[in-house]
C-alpha cells in the first residue's frame, strides 16, 4: 500500500475550516445585497456591477495566496525551514504589492473601468459604482495580506487560524452595515466602509498571529525584503496559471453582467437580488 501524506482524518480536519469559511463568504455577501437594497435600486445596482470587477481581483489575490501556500508548503516538506520563512515573506511583499497596484489602478481609473465593463449606465447607479469601488479599492492591500495570512497557516496544515480571523472580519462586515445603513444612513457608502474596517482589521489579526514566535513557521520581517527573485519567480509561476484559469469564470459573469446593465437598473438590480 503506497505511504500517504496525509490520513482522511487530517484531510477532514483541514477542509471544514475551509467550507466554513467559504460559506461565511457567501452568507455575508447576501446580507450586503439585502442591507443596500434597502437605500435604493440604483445603490444595488451600482454595488452588484462593481461587486463583478472586485471579484475578478481577488481572485488575483487568491491566486497568488496558493501560489506561496505550495511553495512553502514543499520547503517545509524538505525541512528548510529558512527557506519557508523567506518564501513566506516573500510572498507576503508580493501579495501588498499587487493589493497596491490594483488599489492605485482601481483609485485612477474607476470611471474608466465602469464605462469600459458596463457602458453607459444611468447617473445614480455610476455615482453608487464609483462611491463603492473607490472605497473598497482602499481595502484591496488589507485582502491581499489577509490572504497571504491565511496561506501561511494553510501550508501548516492549519487552516482553522483563517476561519477565526474570517469570522471576526463578517462578523465586523455585517454589523458595521447594519449601523452604517440602518441607523447612520450612509447609503452605499454604509455598505463600503465596514468592508474596508473588516478587512484592514482581518489583516492586523492574521499577521500578528503569523508574527508570534514558537511556531512550526514564523514570519519575520527580515525575510519581507530586499527581493528574492528566486521565490517570487516560484510562486509566480504557480500563482499565474492558477489566476488565469480562476478568472476566466469570473469574467464570464463579468461580460453576462454588463450585458445586463445594457437593459437599464431595474434589471440591473433584479439580477443582483436574484444573485444573492
């Protein structure tokens, strides 16, 4: 019988964390659908077209998160145990780059990328867009690091360290949109604000418990930089490929979405509650 890596025990151990969390992910994004419905049908409509281009870039994000998980994951395999702190550094100067890339690009450009995705949509819904991805764009490093976070543990065989840290980041997310909505009235912007606060939030957590010393794996400043060519050259070359295969169904929704908004916001937003 060949020699296993790991047992169905661990495996299961390993995977509930994960369906946890991604079925926090999904619970939260309906509460958002539900709580900005109740500012307006332009206010959905402009959160459910943006919410199309963000996914798109987290799965960047997430791309490279594996990207460095593998990497890791096979130095501490081999016993190199400086060589995982450097990768693990390394990718998460990779991973707050690209977060700040995408944040500049998003900040730059917003106007451009809602008319080149979904035309000429109707003023109210372009203002609710533009309000929401210009401050979610500001959370795009906070995610970035997060998940570079989370992928530490995971190429620890840990991954209920992420659930915790994602259900303090929902928790925060839902609660800061029922004040933000509900009782401050901040319209779309209520919706973005405690995105923004979960996320950052999200991201303090994870790295100082990555951070902490007397782990298997411990990040270390010293391996954030100067660049090593070799390790990001690693996880690049994993992360690309998985980036472009996970995008291509995001933005196949993508193209059906701005097809949708074609018809005007009441469709716009029928979509979006039907999504959610």
């Amino acid at each position: 019988m060949q020699n296993r890596l790991f047992s169905d025990k661990q495996l299961i151990k390993l995977m509930i964390p994960l369906v946890i969390e991604q079925g926090l992910t999904i619970l939260v994004g309906m509460c958002d659908g539900v709580m900005v419905s109740a500012v307006s049908e332009a206010a959905i409509s402009g959160v459910s077209l943006v919410d199309m281009i963000n996914a798109v870039i987290l799965v960047l994000f997430a791309a490279l998160a594996t990207g460095g998980a593998v990497v890791t994951s096979q130095l501490l395999g081999a016993r190199r145990m400086a060589d995982a702190r450097r990768s693990a550094g390394q990718l998460v100067t990779l991973t707050f780059a690209m977060g700040c890339l995408m944040m500049t690009l998003c900040l730059v450009f917003a106007r451009q990328l809602l008319h080149l995705f979904f035309g000429s949509i109707d003023a109210d819904v372009m203002a609710a867009g533009l309000t929401y991805l210009r401050i979610t764009a500001l959370s795009f490093p906070f995610i970035a690091l997060y998940n570079a976070g989370a992928a530490i543990f995971r190429s620890l065989g840990n991954s209920k360290v992420s659930m915790q840290v994602s259900l303090w980041m929902n928790g925060i997310n839902v609660a800061g949109n029922a004040l933000c909505v509900f009782l401050l009235k901040m319209g779309v912007a209520g919706v973005a604000v405690p995105t923004l606060v979960s996320r950052a939030v999200a991201a303090v957590m994870i790295l100082t418990m990555a951070a902490r010393r007397g782990q298997e794996l411990t990040l270390d400043a010293s391996a954030l930089y100067p660049i090593d060519r070799r390790f990001m050259g690693k996880i690049l070359r994993i992360g690309i490929p998985s980036a472009c295969e996970n995008s291509f169904f995001q933005f196949g929704r993508l193209l059906v979405v701005s097809m949708i908004a074609l018809f005007g916001t009441t469709q716009t937003s029928a979509n979006a509650v039907a999504n959610n």
